[in-house]
C-alpha cells in the first residue's frame, strides 16, 4: 500500500529546539482552532505538507476555483525569539492504521527536527451545554505535569476516562519513547459544535506557557457567532422535553 | 498486499504530448458517458489496462460468455492530428487508499507518456429534476481556469462546496505537483439516473476546446430513453407532495 | 501486512498436465459438494495447505477438539490415469484485496505445476424455489466455449448479467494472461440452502467432460435431505402470499 | 503499512523451557482476569510491550494523568521454580488481518524464547445465566487433551461447533506447525459480564495443572460484585417475560 507523504518546501531549515504545537481537527475543533489562529498571528510560515492515502480521497475547492488535496500542514513561527513548529491540517486520517502510521511520521519529523517538547491541543467532550473556563490535560511525564500546573491547566485523576482517541492521544503516549515531553492540552467544550469560546480558553493557557499575549479578536468575533447559535439551541432544548441535539461535525469523533 | 497491475498492449508508443481525458464512472455517469463516446467516434485504439484489487473482485461477463476482469484502459486516439490518450473503466477504487494509489499510477504513466494536460470530466449533482446546460470546472492553475473560460466552462466561487471526491479531484490535485495542467469539467446532472444529455453538454464544450465537432447520434438516443424515465419521474413528482427519488446507481458516491 | 502462506505436504511431486478443479463455498455450496465429492470418491491425497489474512481470524474445531486453522486445501487425484487437482476450502477471502491476493497465489501454483487448464465449480442462483437440471458456463476462450458445449454445458448471452463475484470469476478471468484455458460451470440452484441436487447435475457434467463414472450416493442421501426441507419451504409459500425465504448461508455473497 | 511493534524492556532473558500463559480480553474478560490475577500473586516482571496499529489508534489515561499506549505485555515470573510467561493486555486486534499479524509476532517470540507449550485462556459463552463450573478445551494434539483431561479439564466433542475467533483459537492451531504443544482453556461464562466467577474455576484447574495454590481473595471479591449485578440481572427476567439483556462488553465478539 501507498506510503504517506512528506514534502518539503523549504530547504536548510535551521531551527533551534523548536516546540511543536499540534492542532488537527477534534472535538470541538478545538485544537485546529488555537493552533491555525496562532499561525496566523504569528504570520508562521508553511514549510512541510503531508498527504496520505489514509485522509478522504478527496479534494477541497479554493475560492478562485483552484483545488488541493486534503493534506496537513507544518508552519514554522517564532514566539519571543524562539522557534514554533505548527500542525494543522483538514482531517485526520480514517483508518486505525493511518493514525498509527501518521503519528510516527510527525514523530520521525519532530525528532528530525530535534523537537524537545510537544502540546497537542483538543477539545474535551462535557456532553453539557453550559461552558466550563478550564483546560483539561494529560501528559508523558510527572515532572511536565508538575510545570504545567503552574500555567493553569488542570489535570484530574485518570480523566479522561474513556481514553483520547486519535493524533493528540498517539503523539504524546508515543513521543516519549523517542525522549521527547509531550503534552494533551483540553479545553472543555460541550463538543457538539465548533467552540471557538472552548479555544479561546485554550489559548489563554497556551500563550501562558509561551509567556507571550495575542489579539484574539477572530477568535472571540466567532464565539458570538456561535453563542448565537448555542442560545438557540438551549431555547430549542427548553421548550422541548427531550432535546434532540445531535453532533453535526464527523470530527466528532475524535476525542482530542 | 497486491498492487495494481498496468498491462501494456503495445510496445514503442511514439506519443507527442498527448492529452489525456479521464472518464471514470461517477455522477450521472456523465464523465465515462462521454470519454467512451469520444473513443467510439475516434476509433482510438486500447494500448494499456489496469486491474487493481482496489476493484471489486468481480469478473464481467462478454456476449459470448467469454469473461473479463474489471479493469480501467487507456486508449490512444487522434485529434486533427494531435495524440489524445483516453482513461476509461468499469470502476474506480472501492477503497480510499486505492483512488489514492490508483491516481498515483495513472500520474506515473502520464509523466512517462509526457502528458502536458489532463482533463478529468465528471457530473455535478445539482439535486434538481431540471436540465441545466451548464459546464462548471475546477483546475489546478489560475492560467488555466482563464483559458477554459473561453471555451464556455463556468467557475463559480469554491465550488463544488464540497470538495470533489475520486479520482477526477485527486488527479487534477496531485498532477500539479508533477507539473501537468489539469481540469476538471463537470455537466450539471440531477444526479439521480444515468444522464446522455448533460453528457451532451460537456461533450459540446470538450469538442469546444479540441476545436473538433464529433457525431453525438448515439448520446441522443440514449438522452431521449432517458428524458421519458425522467419525464415519468416529474410526473410522480406532481402527484406526490414528497417524492421519493433515490438514487439508484452506486456511482452516485462519487462526485465528479 | 502479513502475506497468504502456502504450505507445501508433499516433496518432489511429478504432475503430468494437472487439470484444476476448483470448488471454493459459494452459492449453494454447489461448487464445494462436487469437489470434496470428488475428493473422496477419488481418494485424492492432499498436498499444499494454504492460510490467509484474508480468511476469518478463526480455528475450527475437530471431532477429537484439536483445532485446524481456516485454510484451503489442494488435493492430487488421478482420473483414467491422468494427474488431477482439486482446490478445496473451509472460506473464501473475507477482503476484496485477499480475493485478487489469493487468486494470484493459485494462479502461480497453476504456472509452477504447469496447469493447462483449470474448471471453477459454482452456483447459479435463478431465486426460484424450482429445480432446474442445466449447467451454466462461461470461458475465457471462445474454442473452450465450443468444446464444453459438447459436454452438455449451456451458454447464454452475457450471463451471469451481474457478473461473477470470488475466485471462481477471478481464477477464469485471470488465467487467460498465465496462457492456461479456464471456464466456470455453474450448478442452477435456488440459492438459499445447500443445494446437492444442483451438485448432482453439475457433477455429471464434469463426469462427461472427464470421462468417468463416480458414485453418487453420498450426494443422493445429502439431496434427499434438502429436498424435505425445500418441501416444506414451498408448502411454506403455498400457505402465504409472500413468502418470506431468506438466505441462510453466508456463502450466498459469492456468485459462483 | 506499518508492523506491529516489539519492545523488549530486558536484555539477555534467560528462560529454561518457559510455559507461555495467555489471557488477551475475551468472552466474559475470563482469560483476561485469570492471567492478569496470576501476574500480581506471583509478581511477575514485565519484559516486552507489543504496540500495533492493529490496536484501536488510542490511549488510556494512568490515575497520575500520565498517558499510555494500548498494548500487549509479556510478563516474565516463577512457578515452582519453573519460568512462566504471561502474554496479556488491553486490546486483541480489531481487524482479521491484525489478529493474523499479531498471533504470527507472538509465535515468533515463543520459538526464539524457546517455548514449549502455550495455555491460551478464554471464556466460553453459554448464553444462560445460570453458572457452571466447568472449564472446556481444544489442542492441538490428542495427546495433549489425553494429559489434560487428568487435570478436570472437559472436552466437548467437535465443541465449541463454532470454533474459537480470535488470538486464543489462532495461536494454538499455529503453534502446532511450530512445534509448540498448545490448548485453549474456556471458563464457563453466561457472556453478557465480565465473569471472576468463571475465572475462578478457570484458575483452580490451572493451578492444578501448574501444581500450584494462589491465593484468590481479589477474584473472590470481585465475583461478589458481579453475583450482585447478576442477581439484579435474574429478578428483572422473572419481572418480564422477553428479558432484554443484551452484551454489554465489545469483548464478546472474541470466542475465547
């Protein structure tokens, strides 16, 4: 079977011990949310692209009527001097396999690339409607969760519990045998829609680890845009006994 | 596992940048309604075929009983005398990870074959029983989409909204990357039933492009079979508030 | 991922000109009852073993519980002196891609004992409770067509019109590129149980094609069985308007 | 595609002659809780991690909110000075394919540590709730189920008439053309449950076999927790005439 694949669209990359934040598609959308605002924020720059047979046979429709494969992407940024690897990307793979196969790709990159550290960044399912301001996480070590306390993230006894499905689980369980930190970090979403108030949460934390502060106004113009929708969905919920209120986005499936 | 197997039929092709025009089963079957037209009209000549156990493991059966696998061919035609390869078939892959290795096979033979052009040609479901006699396109250059313009193809903003799914998306996607321009031209089509008259549509505009006029007696005749089915089927739309149209071919998966 | 395995009983074997019966579980189990059938009237002795991936993750159970692995098996007989062999199994692959994987191992098996030609036993399924004494064939060369036609098998123009599904299509399909004549012959049979009364009239026909007389009790008793219970699905379907028969086997999914 | 991978947490194991107990989640979680109850009493050492893409692409969550891959483990411990190996875990593959791949790795594992006999675990599933104390198994020679039968365990012929899916039925059909003597022990289990009840009576003959006694306190326990679900499960048939107990557990899917 078709391997995936990585191309590289910059040469002589020279970075120093970069942190790679990773942001695919999840709960939420959660993660994708944070890290494609930060890239933009940071003006971070596409260095890498991967396609693989595991992602939908399918391509996506530019604006000017040009296509792309559904791929995912690594930029390169800079945060207070110090180099930032992005992943974001359109889907995640969908088979079992491809995300086995594709986490030990971005490992292989990351361990290339001397990466020391890895956030993976998701959404954490609450199953509720009302919103909760805390930033769940999970990590490879003891001593990362002790840091990362400090920087307000939460972390609760085997939570969470069904386990994390997909690339935000396999990267950090994973990067650790290849002696790299790595973390999950959660903001907590009702997980039915896109939550962009979920990511803001999650930013807020993400820019605390960095020491750094950015505009978050996109972020919080769609928040109201969803808050719109939520609300209407609670008065749906209220004026019915039981709600139907059912996922929408197949990315839902993914925990993280 | 198995990969797909290319039979070559001929030896010492002395092919001059030829065209290739991709007409896989897809919606409305309009793409692999027309691409076969052309090699009936042209007399193009088979040179290679492609079984794949990304096919389903099914053997079609000739008018003499005698059996053939499912395959894909590639036929080699003239075009005022202009070399024009043909990619027709039964099937596209059954599996995601085989449009994606399949697309990669056909991509190899076209850089091997000195491809300068692909055109890929498909159906885009409008959902509607009406009859649209438009041509929408989608290309991997801005050059390109100018170009096709001329010839009657209409680019509307991001669509297919949805992306494009199989092998019509992904070659025009991926042949970029191999320095091949590639269209792909879609007929408008309900959608529903298999459709000779949007076919008609995107035949007129292809023979547009190659500057050739090509009989269409045979298009049609299968588009008057058609009309009446789909003239039965407005009817039932009429007396029934909701109509029940299903769609009855399983190419109806593939957009494009 | 992990490859079919063959494994070979028997050292030094000298075929002479092996013609190739193959009766895998399809519809009706027709074709398997007329091969294992032989297999034992024959006393043919088994001589490769073949294991899959592709076949269910399963152990059948002996008589005296020891376990065998789900495997296929090739048998050598002999026929009015003249070297036999007979492709037998408990499954057909449970993959599309293990179907064209193990038709190629097969196919090479053929090559290596120098094969000239090969008959895959199977079902017909009319989806009529009544009995119908034909046997259906299809080839992969007109000429073979002509002389099975001298046997008493029947063919009719473009049928099966779906096709053939599973390794009795693939294996004729396929070995016309090895250089070996292959045909189909397929038992008319309901298709909804175990049909030994099909198998009687499909092994005839193979008697006739090789010459010889076998006992048939075994599959007179097993018929005589069936048909009581047929008798009581037809008095089943006498009682009501519309008769609810539903297959029961899984092989049902093979045509052949 | 990527293979599954071996870990191998100690150098230079030196095994004599190592019995290899398997006990993978199955019907009733009865392997699972047997071999998983023996590592603890006899507090043996884990030596090797099995990580597979054939595994759900997921992680579980440690009670410190450290994370860890799904995987099999090897524990290495003494019997009556005899070494014992314990293969268990916390998934069996989830595709055919993988369950082939994977049986074939842990083969690999037990010729090069010299292996010469494998105890698969598992649980029969009678679908009744009433309990039964009796441990049935398979092998894969009849002079091993003559030993075994001395030790109370009972053989059913051509029993269980489904056969065994899965890792426990797999390996000891395989083991056999590897020279390794091997059987699957089955607890009696109603199925719908995670069974320490049946895992006791599993236990008892085992340690029989082993000629040794453990104490049983956590299984007793736990069976007490289930006896009262179980009771609950019984009070609600007698209220009800259809009772509605459906598997609750995706490991049913495994016979043994």
């Amino acid at each position: 079977m078709q391997q995936s694949t990585l191309v590289r669209l910059k040469e002589n990359l020279e970075l120093k011990s970069p942190i790679l934040v990773v942001g695919l598609p999840g709960v939420g959308l959660v993660g994708k949310l944070v890290a494609e605002h930060l890239v933009d924020e940071l003006g971070a720059e596409k260095i890498m692209e991967v396609y693989s047979p595991h992602f939908p046979p399918q391509v996506l429709i530019n604006k000017d009527c040009t296509v792309r494969p559904v791929s995912n992407t690594i930029y390169h940024g800079k945060v207070n001097e110090n180099d930032v690897l992005f992943l974001v990307g359109d889907h995640q793979s969908t088979t079992s396999q491809g995300h086995y196969e594709l986490c030990s790709l971005y490992l292989d990159i990351a361990e290339e690339l001397k990466v020391p550290r890895i956030y993976t960044l998701g959404g954490y399912p609450t199953g509720k409607l009302t919103y909760e301001d805390t930033v769940l996480g999970v990590a490879n070590s003891t001593k990362l969760i002790e840091e990362l306390k400090k920087y307000g993230v939460e972390f609760r006894e085997s939570e969470p519990s069904g386990g994390i499905v997909g690339a935000s689980g396999l990267l950090v369980a994973f990067s650790g045998m290849r002696g790299i930190d790595a973390a999950c970090l959660m903001g907590m979403t009702p997980g039915y829609l896109m939550d962009p108030k979920s990511a803001q949460s999650l930013l807020k934390v993400l820019c605390n680890i960095f020491g750094i502060e950015v505009n978050t106004d996109s972020l919080k113009k769609k928040a109201e845009e969803m808050e719109n929708i939520l609300e209407k969905l609670k008065e749906k919920e209220e004026q019915q006994n039981y709600p139907e209120i059912k996922p929408t986005d197949e990315d839902l499936r993914y925990i993280g």
